[in-house]
C-alpha cells in the first residue's frame, strides 16, 4: 500500500509542480488573483444571498438552494481539515510559487473549490445554459488554487467532490 501511496503522491506533486512553476504567466497571475476570490466566502455567500432574496423563480430557488448546499458542504470540510492536518505545498515545496499572503490553515480539503462547486450546481440544475459558463469558472476557481500555491491537487479534486454532491443530495431533496 505505501508503494501505491508513495507513486500518487510523487505524481501529484508532479502536476502541482507542473501548475504552479511551468505555466507561469503576468496574465495569469492577475487572471488567477482575481477569479479566485469567486470561491471565497464573501462572494459565493453574496451571490446566493442576492439570487435567494431578490432573485424571481428559479433563480430565487436555485439561490436558496446554493445557500443550503453551501452551509451543509462546510461541515465536512472543517472536519476533514481537523482529521487531516494536511499542510499547505507552499509550506511543504521550498521551490513553489506563492501568492500574496498566504492562508496558514490546512489545505485540504480546498474550501474555496468545495464552495464554488457547491453554489454552482443549484444554478446549472435551474437553468442548465448557465453551465457553460459556470462549470468552467468553477474549474478555474479550482485550478487557481493550484497556480497559487495554495493547494494540491488531490485538495481541489476533495473540494469539488465535497461541494457537488451536497449541492446535489440539496437539489433532490428540494425537489
């Protein structure tokens, strides 16, 4: 078991490696600075904050329903990051390139690409035209971790499992 543990994580810190020093790029570090606060918490609890209280129809559910999904997807993920002090790459990979003050807490699983994925699929479920512009925002918000220096990727790929399914399991149950 420890050989196959050894083999993930060397790959995975090849692919951060790959992300966060290879495709570094002016236009993607301000790309990437930008639309990574779209996972944070002050944009995706006002997003669906606006949506649920002002939004009319669908939109007002699928805002709701974001609210739900985002509350519920937050529970695991501080649990996890309680259970698995995992540390930050920036903390662990002397040679990774980091944004400007750097979170301290446990990396994973990413809270921001839990909360991205989590508001997301209400909107995509409601009003599914909505998908090809959120999925790949989603998607990015999730890779600008990575590019930050932020996260692995294993922590990026936990976030979005985490987020989909209680957005999910928050759709079905609404309906």
């Amino acid at each position: 078991m420890s050989r196959v543990v050894t083999w993930l994580q060397h790959h995975e810190t090849r692919m951060f490696c790959f992300v966060n020093q290879r495709i570094q790029h002016n236009f993607l570090d301000r790309v990437f600075n930008s639309i990574t606060h779209l996972g944070g918490a002050t944009a995706t609890i006002v997003i669906s904050l606006c949506c649920a209280l002002f939004g009319q129809g669908q939109l007002r559910i699928a805002g709701i329903q974001a609210l739900i999904a985002l509350t519920v997807s937050h529970i695991p993920v501080a649990v996890i990051k309680r259970k698995y002090p995992r540390l930050r790459p920036y903390l662990v990979l002397p040679q990774t390139i980091i944004c400007k003050n750097p979170l301290t807490d446990h990396s994973f699983p990413s809270g921001h690409t839990t909360a991205i994925f989590s508001i997301m699929i209400p909107f995509v479920a409601a009003m599914p035209i909505l998908g090809l512009i959120l999925i790949p925002i989603a998607l990015l918000v999730g890779l600008s971790r990575i590019y930050l220096g932020l996260h692995y990727p294993s922590d990026c790929l936990a976030g979005c499992l985490i987020g989909t399914t209680a957005a999910l399991a928050t759709v079905a149950i609404w309906g």
